[in-house]
C-alpha cells in the first residue's frame, strides 16, 4: 500500500472510529465505545505508517 493509500485509510478509521465511540457514549454501549476507540487508534498507526514511508522514500531519494 502506498504512502498515500495508508494515511487516507488511517484517516478514514479515524473518522468512523469517533462516530463509533460518539453513537457508544449516546446509546451507552461501552463496547461499541470501546470498537470506536480501538478503530480510532488503528487509524493513527495507519497514518503513522504512511509517515514512515515517506520518510524513508526521502531517505532513499537522497542517497
């Protein structure tokens, strides 16, 4: 997967992960709560991922 590909994704868990803990905390459903949180840092790992392969793309293009 691209760097690209991997911070949209990462963003896209992200935005459904807070709907998901928001829909848990209205309807106190902590598991869904809970689901949203997990998705949410999932998403973040995601976009950092994509970090990294920019960073190391950078690498390799100055060498």
């Amino acid at each position: 997967m691209s760097s690209t590909k991997d911070k949209i994704t990462g963003k896209t868990n992200e935005a459904i992960g807070k709907v998901k803990e928001s829909i848990g905390k209205a309807t106190d459903n902590p598991d869904l709560e809970g689901e949203g949180l997990a998705q949410q840092v999932k998403g973040k790992g995601q976009q950092v991922k994509g970090d990294v392969k920019d960073a190391v793309k950078r690498g390799v293009d100055k060498a």
